[in-house]
C-alpha cells in the first residue's frame, strides 16, 4: 500500500480536525513546522489510507508515536 496522501484526503483530514494536533490539540498556526498527516494504525499493521485511519499531529506528538 502507498505511503502517498492525496490532496483531497489531507484536506479532509486537517478540516476535521480544525488545524489542530489530534493528540494534543496544538494549534497548526502556531507552529513553525507544519503538521503532519498520519496513519493512527500503521500500515504495517493493515491500517488503510482512509480519512478515518489518518490524524493530523504536531512535530512533537508525530516523532514521539513511533512505529507501533
């Protein structure tokens, strides 16, 4: 399975979410380095690149998940 995100899924993604970290609901605006879009199940482990498997994260809270 691709590790590409389409346009409009990330768009999806980040409106739902309000620009905000879904794990620690850090403002987007605030930061100096964009968020990222990620799997909340890895792909690794059969999550699906669906709007509803993805979560957008802060730097912090992306780095700090890690693989599992």
């Amino acid at each position: 399975m691709s590790r590409y995100i389409p346009v409009e899924l990330r768009r999806i993604v980040v409106e739902r979410a309000n620009h905000l970290c879904e794990y620690c609901l850090a403002f987007e605006g605030f930061s100096a380095v964009k968020f990222q879009i990620e799997h909340i199940v890895s792909l690794k482990h059969g999550g699906q690149t669906i709007a509803e498997n993805l979560a957008i994260a802060c730097i912090y809270c992306y780095l700090n998940k890690g693989t599992d």
